[in-house]
C-alpha cells in the first residue's frame, strides 16, 4: 500500500501557527513559563538519578523540548527526561559507561524514526495494559530504592544498580544523617500536604524552594557544632551548570578485541528498551492529552519526533527523553493548547541553566530524593493492582510476573517476557473462544443463521458428518481439528461437511492442516465439503492452493446448498 510522507510526518506547530493570535500566544506563554519551572527540579533529580548530573538532565529536556515540540505530532506535549528512564541509563552506565549510553540513545532514536515510517504507532497502543503496568510499578519501585542513600544522607559511593544487592548494601552500611533525613521528610510533607492547599502550583517546586532556603540558611549561620557537613546539595557532588555545551562527539570505550559493531551488538537490547519505553510513554501520553483537549495526535509524528530528539541529544551530552504525561498534563491544565507552549518552556529553561547555576547548586539532595520519591508513588499504579488482586485472573499474573522482572533482573526482560506473556494470554483466550461442533441428524433451523428460519430441521444424511468451526481458524484450533478428524471412521463418515460461516479468518497453520486433512481424505476415499466460506476467507484458500485441490462444487455457499450436494455424492457413489 502506497502512502505519502504526510501521512507519517506532518509536525502540528506548522498547522497551528497558520491560525495563530495574540490570544493564544498569551495563553501558550502563561503555560510555557508554569511547566518550564515546574520541569526544573524534575529534570535535574533525573539527571542526578541516573548517573549523570543536573547539567545533563536540563541538557535533556531544553533539547528534546524543543525538537518534539517542533517535530512532533501532538500539539500540548513536553517532552524530557522522565522517572521511566532511570533505571535503565544507570544500568547502561554501569556497564558500559557514558560512551555506551550516547550510542544506545542515539540507536533508540533511529528505531523510534524506523517504527514512525513503518507506521507502527497505531500497533504500539495495542500493548497490553497489564505489561504497562507491571514495569511501570517495576520501575517506580526501583527509583523508590535508588533514593535511600540520598533520602537518609547514607553517603554511600559504589552502590550496586541490582535491586537486591542495593538493599544488602544498605543494610551494611546503614548509618543515618538526622539533618539530611529531616530536610528529605520536611520536603515530602510539602509535596504531599501542597495539593490540599492548591493544585495549580506543584508540591516538588515549592518543597525545592523551601528546603533550599532553609538549607541555605543552616549553612550560613549555623554553628560548626551542628554537624552539617553531611548535609549534601548538589553543588557538593557535582559541577555546576555554566550554559549549552557545543556538541561533540564522544570517544567510544571499545574493550581489548572488540569493534564498533560487536558493541552495537551488545547495545542493541538496551536501545530497544529505551526506544519501546520511549514510544509506549510518549503515546500513552499524547492519548491522554487529546482525551482532554479533543484533539487527535498522529502517533507516527510523534514517534518520529521522539526518534529525532534521542538522535541529537546524546551529541550534547543528555540522555534518552520522551512525551512526560505529568508535565504535558501541566501544560494543558494552564492553557497551553499549541506546542508553542512546549518551544516556551524550553526556553525557560535554557534561561535557567544560563543564569541560575548557583542556585541550582544550593538544592539539598535529600529534597531531591523526596520529590523522586513521590515520582516513584504516583507511577507505581497501586490502585489499578489492589483492582486486580481482588478479582485475581491471567492479567494479574501477567501484571506481577512483569513487575518481578523488572525489579529483580532488568527492564529488558521484564518489557520482552511481559510482551510474549500477553500474547500467549491473547492465543489462550482466543482459542477458548473458538469452538467445534460436530453435528449428526438434524441442524436446527434456530441456531443457524445461514439456514432458512421458515424450514424446519434440516436432515443430515446417514454416512454425512457435520463439523461446524466457530472462530478463528488458526494454529491452536487447526491442531485441535486435525485430532479430532483423524479418531473418526471414514467407513462410518465419508462424507464430511466443513462449516466455515463463523470463521473470520485463517492463518498458514490452518490452511496446511486443511490442505492435509484434503490430500488423506482423498486416498481414503473421504470428501470433504465445505459450506459458508466468507468471501476473504476464500480469497486465503486460493491464495493458498487449497481450492485447487477440491472439486468447485464442494465448496458451498450456505448449508442447504452443502447438504444437497452430500446427498447427490452418496447417491452416485
């Protein structure tokens, strides 16, 4: 099927600016400025959370704001770093250092443009809602327990990124910083008691104002004696923002005897990962935001503008970005209805890595942790899991397995074994929606709606057999139909009548099977005959071959016209 590029890429800010006012751009404003303070502390926690620093974390989301805001196919998302990233760059990192997640996050992006031009956006939404919330409480979990040894100002350097061993770690070294952990749960307060107050103004923002100025204070005129060196912001563990660093190109960390490809080999299951997490965020959240707006995003656009934004945000050293349901949702609920809001916002904050780097430095990193820890809270689902456990099913199963995964091994596996369970699920349900019948006698007018309701029961013939197929017609039910063929006497049954006017279609499983099920038929002298096959589905059999096979004549348009032609073969037999 031909298609032209604006169906995949057509960006909304060129649509909406042909229709723009003044209007519109004071409402944009208003929204951009909002969602750009509140993206602050949010992009520089992830930045720190995943093992780089609040310089790459502003990086993230000023460059990758800005080209999903102009590329992109929803008109109100803000893209950036988000809290689902986390735990994959730092395992990246770990294991492969900075060069290795500048190559995973540049082959995440070029996946993300691929599956927009292949037109997968429309097949990404078909995730199943359980694997989404498995890893997504995976996850949430996950960045809960990277935030202890900040939280309880640990002080611990080395920390392991498995989930276990991180714990054990914790446990052997566990010695808490009463001021780190009173500005962490004087912080969490705040983000919590905020929404009571007003919603419009984040808790994180104002919680980051406060512990900072109190921080501030403490160590200006407190007294040595009070122990505050342990007391942590980020200016003592990281350097600080001083503006846009010019793109370059990263050395690659190539081990003794490997070459480039071995280590896109050996990086190519992590940007996967990365550019799955990427589209399954990004659409999720540009759904949600035209439920609210009453828009519809091109969900190929946007992949593209995602794949675009992880393409050339590695080059200035930030890390993997996508659609941020939190921040968009911020945008809309202050007006922001065109992806100006978005350009805005990103401005906002290139304004603060330019000029505010010292008072980005001056954040006590417990506070961080809180704001990351309430991140972690409204990700983790729990109301949608407390659901399912009270009314247990394969779902649940699908949603804990997937959860497990992602917590004690990795994202990779919990995102690929999350994915074959829900397919096996789907096969499983869709073969028990299937079934066989297998009629003698009579057919009941009243059951069928390929039968004349003004007939009584239609007779079948003695030595005829009726197999009534309801479903589709694939691998696990054609197996299931060959077995049952094959324990019945044609001695009995020579003549065996197929009805096909419930199947909506047929695989190559099926097609095969019935294909043999034709040729040993034939050479026990069985005929097979089949009745009701819909249009597309015949259209398969003689794509297939299988028409060919059989007389035309028993292949039947209804039952009526099956029966008489059972009746005329055993009479001339």
């Amino acid at each position: 099927m031909q298609y032209s590029i604006k169906e995949v890429f057509a960006p909304k800010l060129f649509g909406t600016l042909r229709r723009y006012s003044r209007a519109q751009f004071g409402q944009d404003a208003l929204a951009g400025v909002i969602v750009g303070i509140v993206a602050i502390p949010l992009a520089i926690a992830f930045g720190i959370s995943s093992g780089v620093g609040p310089t790459e974390g502003l990086i993230t989301a000023i460059i990758a704001g800005l080209l999903i805001s102009v590329f992109g196919g929803s008109k109100v998302q803000i893209g950036g770093p988000t809290g689902a990233f986390i735990v994959i760059i730092y395992g990246i990192i770990q294991q492969f250092g900075l060069s290795g997640l500048m190559m995973a996050t540049v082959m995440a992006g070029i996946l993300l443009i691929l599956m927009g031009f292949a037109r997968f956006g429309s097949v990404i939404k078909f995730v199943p809602y359980p694997v989404i919330v498995g890893f997504t409480a995976g996850i949430a979990l996950t960045i809960f327990s990277t935030q202890m040894n900040d939280f309880f100002g640990l002080g611990l350097s080395g920390v392991p990124a498995n989930f276990v061993d991180k714990w054990i770690f914790y446990a052997q070294h566990f010695s808490i910083n009463w001021w780190a952990l009173g500005i962490g749960l004087f912080s969490l307060a705040v983000c919590i008691g905020m929404p009571y107050l007003t919603k419009r103004i984040p808790g994180s923002l104002i919680a980051i104002i406060l512990a900072t100025f109190v921080v501030w204070l403490l160590k200006t005129y407190a007294p040595a004696s009070w122990g505050l060196a342990g007391l942590q912001t980020i200016s003592d563990l990281y350097e600080l923002p001083h503006g846009v660093p010019a793109p370059h190109m990263p050395s690659l960390e190539l081990a003794e005897g490997e070459t480039f490809f071995t280590m896109v080999q050996k990086l190519f299951p992590s940007a996967f990962t990365i550019a799955m997490l990427g589209a399954i965020e990004s659409l999720l959240s540009a759904m949600v935001a035209d439920g609210v707006i009453g828009d519809r995003h091109n969900s190929n656009t946007e992949l593209i503008a995602q794949g675009v934004a992880n393409v050339v945000v590695p080059f200035f050293g930030g890390i993997p970005a996508t659609g941020a349901i939190a921040r968009t949702m911020t945008n809309i609920n202050n007006g922001g209805r065109t992806p100006v809001a978005s350009i805005i916002h990103a401005v906002v904050l290139l304004l603060v890595l330019l000029f505010m780097g010292q008072l980005v430095g001056m954040i006590p990193m417990s506070c961080l942790a809180a704001v990351l820890i309430m991140v972690a809270y409204s990700m983790s689902g729990w109301k949608t899991i407390r659901g399912l456990i009270k009314h247990p099913n394969r779902d649940l199963w699908v949603l804990l397995i997937t959860f497990f995964l992602t917590v004690v091994f990795d994202l990779t596996i919990a995102i690929e074994v999350g994915l074959l369970l829900a397919l096996v699920l789907f096969l499983m349900r869709t073969n028990e929606q299937t079934h066989i019948r297998t009629l003698h006698k009579e057919i009941d007018p009243n059951e069928d709606t390929d039968v004349q309701s003004n007939l009584e029961h239609l007779i079948i013939p003695e030595g005829v057999e009726v197999y009534e197929i309801d479903g589709p017609y694939f691998f696990g039910i054609a197996n299931r139909f060959d077995e049952i063929m094959l324990h019945v006497s044609g001695k009995e049954y020579p003549i065996r009548i197929i009805r096909m006017r419930k199947v909506p279609f047929v695989d190559s499983t099926a097609m095969h099977n019935l294909a043999t099920l034709i040729e040993r038929s034939h050479k026990e002298g069985i005929t097979i005959i089949l009745s009701g096959v819909k249009t597309h589905v015949l259209h398969q059999l003689q794509t297939g071959g299988i028409e060919q096979m059989m007389n035309p004549d028993n292949i039947c348009p209804n039952i009526h016209v099956a029966l008489k032609r059972a009746e005329y073969l055993l009479k001339n037999a």
